[in-house]
C-alpha cells in the first residue's frame, strides 16, 4: 500500500512509477475526508509514504492524515518506507514523518527523495527552473527512482537516500515554523480579469479550497486548508491567478507525462 500526497503532480508521478513497478495499491491521502481513516493490510504488506516537502516539512494535510491513520492488524512487522519530492533540499523532512508515525507505532526503515522541479513561487525570490535545469532534474529523477524500485521491491532496511541540505535544522525547525505559522494562506490568491473562467483551478486544488466551476469566477474559501502549494496557478491556462503581486511575471510549472 502507498498512501501519495501531490499537488503539482511530482509526487503522483513517482507514486504511480512505484505502484506499478511492485504492484502496490495507491491511497489518496486527499481523498479521506471521513473521521474513519482504518485500512486492513495484507499479508506482509508493505507500506509506502510519497508526499512533497512544504517548508522542509511535511504537508500539515499528511501529518493530520497519519495522525488519524489507523492500521489493521497493526503494522508491527510490516516493511516501512517512505518518499519524498522537493525542488532542492529536504532538511529534516523524515525526522518529522517518523516523529508523527511514532505515535501510531509505525517508523520508516529506509527513506528517499527525488528534486524534481521547482514549483513554489509565493516568494519574491523564488520562481521554477528553467526549462533546461527542469528536463535535467526530470532525467535524473527518473534514474533514481528505478534505483529506489530496486530497493523497495528487496525490502531493504537503513536505505537513506535523502538530499538534507547544509542547514536542516535551520530550515525545517526555524524556517519550517515560519512558513507554516505566517506564509501558508489562501488570503493572497485571485483572479485578474484574464480569467476564462474554465473552473480548472478549482478541479485541481488538492484540498477542495476553491469554489468554483465552469462559467464561475474562482473563489478561496479562507477556511484554513490551503496549503500554498500553488496547483491553482500553475494550472491556469491564462496565467489569470496571482500571489498577491509576488507571482508577476514567474512562470508555471506541473508534472506532464
């Protein structure tokens, strides 16, 4: 079983590269939205966990799903992996997955992460790679990942494959905290008048966060789910949405097969 988590579409990718390669079911973790989140595992099933890292963090929508995350018969003996995607390090990502999995008796034994191209562009010096630099991270990405395959379908534990960076602590702890607690919010997003309204930010928002639809303007609901993840502007066809004014003139980037 993988549970994915994806908003640019980096980590579906993967998670659909993995399942089909050993033979894994994939769980939406976006898709449980009901109070009873309880999964019965096979016989030495293993259990894979594929998200994006938000603020060297995982997203706050995995660690509540895993906080709710129920597990039958308990998975105690069951092989545990884990992998991420960012567009550069990962800081202290899988320490803060094994400290949520801690708690429903579950630990990671090998870890991984691919930088894939960059899509997070709420700050003024961020935008996405080149197309250059983006078809060289795809390429490499895809090489690694036949070589996590490997790994996984060998069920070998101690496996840590992961990009940390020079200042995890910094940014995940600090940095990490930061973004979290003042810089994820939906309250910057809105459409110019260059929308269509075709309703394809809404369809792929992640968590629901925009109402919207065909002959519809889009409009976030401020209710506290938006994760920043910028799926809503890199979708749109007319480069209608905006960040308040940090996404002038950026580019867009999703995962195209």
């Amino acid at each position: 079983m993988i549970f994915v988590f994806s908003c640019t579409g980096n980590t579906r990718w993967a998670a659909e590269t993995l399942a089909d390669a050993l033979g894994e079911r994939l769980v939406d973790m976006a898709d449980q939205t009901s109070s009873d989140t309880t999964f019965s595992l096979e016989k030495n099933e293993r259990i894979g966990f594929c998200f994006p890292v938000h603020g060297w963090r995982p997203p706050k929508l995995v660690r509540a799903f895993i906080q709710g995350l129920k597990l039958q018969p308990a998975a105690g003996g069951h092989y545990c992996w884990a992998l991420c995607t960012a567009g550069d390090d990962i800081g202290l990502t899988m320490e803060y997955l094994n400290r949520d999995l801690s708690a429903i008796g579950l630990q990671v034994t090998s870890q991984f992460s691919l930088i894939m191209p960059e899509s997070y562009v709420g700050l003024p010096f961020m935008d996405v790679d080149p197309p250059e630099k983006e078809k060289a991270k795809c390429e490499k990405a895809r090489q690694l990942l036949a070589e996590f395959i490997a790994y996984i379908r060998e069920r070998r534990t101690g496996i840590i494959r992961t990009v940390r960076g020079k200042w995890p602590r910094i940014n995940s702890n600090l940095l990490g905290g930061a973004f979290v607690r003042w810089i994820v919010s939906d309250k910057p997003f809105h459409a110019t008048s260059d929308c269509i309204e075709c309703g394809k930010c809404a369809q792929v928002c992640p968590v629901g966060n925009i109402l919207g639809g065909k002959e519809q303007r889009p409009q976030w609901k401020h209710n506290g789910q938006c994760l920043s993840c910028f799926a809503c502007y890199h979708h749109c066809p007319t480069r209608a949405i905006r960040y308040g004014n940090r996404t002038e003139k950026k580019g867009q980037y999703y995962y195209r097969k």
